[in-house]
C-alpha cells in the first residue's frame, strides 16, 4: 500500500455504534481528516450483527440508543436487531463512511511513536496477513467485551447428550420445535430468548441462581409516534430523546434514594403482569433496583409466555446434568433437549490490542479516566465505555464530539501531540472511587483490569450523563489539563519509523 492508504489523521477501530458514530461526527466537524474504521468482522454493526440468538433486540430505547445526529424513525422504540443493523446501514451509506471500512482487519498493537506522532498499528487480515498502518489519533471503539470467549461458569456437562449453546456464538441452523429448552441465566440475554423461544418450543426453563429485577413497558413509544406526525422529524426526535433520558436519570436517582418504593412499584407491575402465575421467590432479587442492571420486558412478553404455560421460570442451583436435563441441588430435575448457557459476558479493555507507549507497554489498569474518554498521560488515544445504567450511545456521542473539538484545536495550535497529564503528586493526590457501582458477576469478575477512576471530574468515568453533558460543554478543551505540544517533522515523514525500545515520555 502507498503512504496515501495506510497513513491516516485518525484510525477508528470497530464499526459498531461508536466507531460509526465517531465517522459521522468527522463527517460533519473535521471534514478536512482523513480517517479510516478497522473492523475485524466481515460486516459492520458490533453485537447487532455478532448476536444472532432469538429475539435479539436492544434493552434501551432506540431514542436514546440511536444518535443524537440520526433521528430513530421506526414505529418501535424497542428495536430488534435487523432494525438496528438497518439504521447503521443507512447511516455509513448516506453519510458517505462505508468506503472508509475496512473489514477483516483485526488490530493486533498500537505503540505510540512519541517522535513521529504516530501511531503504528499493526493488524491482521482475514488471511493472516499482517500489515501496518499509522494514524496521529487511535479512536478505540471496540466494546467493552471478549468477542472471542464468552464467560465461562465452569459447567461440568457430564453425560449430557443434548446440545450446548452459548447466545455470543449461536448456530444458524439450531433446530428447537417441539424441544425443551433450559436457558441458564436470568439477565438481558435470558429474558430476550425465552419468550422467543418459547414460540416454538415445547416449553422453555428459565434456570436461575438469582433472580433478576424486571419491569415491562410497551415497545413502542406513543409519544414518539405521536409527535413524529405533528412536529418535524428532527424536532420530534430531540423532544423523545430528552423525555426518555430524563426518565432514565429519574428512575435511577429514586432506585437509589428510594430503594424500598421502587421495589414496591416493581413488585406490584410483576403481579398484575403474570396474575396467579406469580412466585415472589422467582421474582424477587436479594439486591436492591439498580444495583445491578434491570431487565425491560417489552410488552410484557416474557410474562405472556409464562402464563401461556410456554415458559416458566426455576430458582436454584445446579447439582449436576443428566443425561437429558438439569439436576438442581434440593432433587428437581429439569428436562432437556437444549442448553442456552446465557451466564454473561467477559470483559475485555481497549479491545484486547497491545498498546504502548514508545515501546513501553500500558497497562490501563494504572491509568485513571480522563473525561470518560482519554487517560493519564497517555497521548491521541480516546475510547468509549458508555453508560451502565443509560443507553451506550449517550457517551458515545459524547466523546466523539469532544475528540473532534480536540482535533481542530490541534489544528488551530499546530499541535500533534495532546494528552491529559498527571503527575505522580497529582496522582498520589486523587482520591479513588469504585469504577462501578454494580453487583453485576460480569462488572465484578473485571473490576482488576478496568483503569482507575477518581471521585471528582475529570479524572473519571461518570454514570451520569446530563452531569456529564453539562461539564464536557462547559469546561473548555484547553483546560490546563490536556497538554498541547508539537513534533518536528520532516517532509512527508507521516510513516512513522519501527517502535523504539527505549521508553520516552510523551510530555
């Protein structure tokens, strides 16, 4: 490849929500940067095109879950996949980013020449060739999970004789008509595949440990439809997406502040949702609301399957498998065609790439947040880790705005380098605060490789998202914090030379 195809202003890796989120907002801010998206799959979407189980759909409004750019213009709020692979499709093709993706390029490092201001990437295709691109900027918007290992619980099939399957890798050609079917888990994933399951089934097993808090709202949103009839698209769209974002910081804040009414409000919708077919021990958590994730019930269709009797749900633990079922400890036996090990995902930092500085590895593990979107000293690198108790797509908005205004302020000071600087006083000075506040397995299993987060702005991830609306509009880009500096170039040196071995600061 000639310099024109493998060096870049930005490299965007992952074409899910924030990678193609970040492409439009180049789109729009820095029209003039010339950026490329490496996705490592052969189609662009992120988990709405790796998860194929049944019923895959999202668990946040799709008015906040869609971008603050691209108003969401389906009849239902709630959304399946197809649907949002659909809005990403005709947002990269009327924007002009597809031709900006390469697929099948997986990132294997990225070391930071502080001399150059480059980054050396090293990536490799689809046919196990490894090339190398460079880029002043790395946008990381990977994920936040392993896209190649699921969680794994540790079961003990024993002399199971039915199929296993996990939903992170779910077959085409799953036959389950007529089958019984355990899905072993009681978050998101479980409560979206059984009542879709349960369709064709001949009866599906929720099998939990512990049960999870649940609530049931219509997939479409009235409102939103209502006022896309009357009001310009746009408008109507600002206007939802505000309602349903206070209404998510308003349900949290109470669940907080209010633990007890909050479990009252949802034990009493769980009732006149299921009638008789209600068991306070199936569905009452030993945890408050929102201390861990709460699953949406669209429609309230998990409910209708188990009153269908299609469905139903079981607590306790597993002893061992049968050969065709589950046995719990206290002697229940669950019949079973079909396992759907539904027990979560594996975290994963910064896509699992080999990042250095200089040829000095970073561990992000001793880096704190800078502004949800950057870390201490570390130069031209961004990511995004969006919301746990909102929609994903309300940080990523954030900070691919905020990485635009950094780079025309570059431009504007003719900077190459900018990084968030700590010193070690600084640093020894901060007080620390949990990353996450969350009793969820998959956010405790990971809290040793999550980076450090301080109790006050701007060294730290934020759970608040009109907080953080509020401060990354006011505070202003130069703030003191995120050093400017340039590089001496030579003409035309944009490909960066091989990684020293020989750390350097790149302040």
């Amino acid at each position: 490849m000639d310099n024109k195809d493998n060096d870049f202003d930005v490299l965007i890796v992952g074409a899910g929500i924030s990678g193609i989120g970040m492409a439009a907002h180049m789109e729009e801010m820095c029209p003039g940067k010339r950026y490329a998206i490496l996705e490592r799959r052969d189609n662009l979407g992120g988990t709405w095109d790796l998860f194929r189980y049944p019923g895959v759909r999202s668990d946040s409004d799709m008015h906040t879950l869609g971008f603050i750019f691209e108003p969401w213009r389906h009849e239902k709020s709630i959304a399946d996949g197809p649907a949002i692979l659909d809005y990403l499709h005709r947002i990269v093709d009327e924007r002009g980013i597809r031709e900006n993706i390469r697929f099948g390029m997986c990132v294997e490092t990225a070391d930071f020449d502080s001399a150059s201001a480059r980054w050396i990437v090293t990536v490799v295709t689809g046919e196990g060739e490894r090339k190398r691109l460079t880029a002043n900027w790395l946008y990381l918007g990977s994920g936040y999970y392993d896209y190649d290992e699921p969680y794994d619980p540790g079961f003990e099939l024993g002399e199971f004789a039915g199929k296993v399957v996990h939903p992170q890798f779910w077959p085409e050609d799953l036959a389950y008509d007529g089958k019984n079917v355990v899905v072993i888990g009681s978050g998101a994933t479980a409560v979206t595949i059984v009542p879709s399951m349960a369709k064709h089934a001949a009866k599906v097993t929720m099998l939990q440990r512990t049960p999870t808090w649940m609530f049931s709202r219509p997939a479409r949103d009235g409102m939103a439809n209502t006022l896309r009839k009357i009001l310009p698209e746009r408008v109507a769209y600002k206007i939802t997406r505000w309602k349903n974002v206070l209404l998510q910081d308003v349900a949290f804040k109470r669940a907080q502040t209010r633990p007890e009414k909050v479990k009252d409000f949802l034990t009493k919708k769980m009732r006149e949702n299921l009638g008789d077919k209600y068991d306070a021990a199936a569905f009452t958590p030993p945890y408050d609301p929102w201390d861990q994730r709460l699953c949406l019930v669209p429609d309230a269709d998990l409910f209708e399957a188990i009153k269908s009797g299609k469905a139903d749900v079981v607590t306790g633990r597993i002893a061992r498998f049968a050969k065709d079922g589950v046995v719990l400890e206290d002697g229940r036996e669950i019949p079973a065609d079909i396992l759907v090990t539904a027990t979560g995902l594996k975290l994963a930092v910064a896509g699992k790439i080999a990042v250095s500085v200089d040829g000095e590895p970073v561990d992000f593990a001793q880096r704190f947040y800078y502004k949800g979107c950057m870390f201490s000293n570390l130069p031209n690198l961004a990511v995004v880790f969006g919301y746990l108790n909102a929609s994903w797509t309300l940080r990523a908005d954030l900070n691919a705005e905020y990485v635009c205004e950094v780079l025309n302020l570059m431009d504007e000071k003719g900077a190459d380098i900018a990084v968030p600087a700590l010193s070690q006083a600084e640093e020894n000075a901060l007080e620390e605060d949990d990353i996450f506040d969350f009793s969820s397995g998959y956010i405790q299993r990971s809290k040793a490789i999550m980076p450090r987060n301080a109790v006050s702005f701007p060294w730290r991830l934020n759970q608040d998202y009109r907080v953080d609306r509020k401060q990354m509009k006011r505070d202003p880009i130069d703030d003191g914090i995120l050093h400017f500096k340039g590089v001496s170039h030579a003409p035309d040196d944009h490909a960066a030379p091989a990684p020293s071995s020989t750390a350097r600061s790149p302040t």
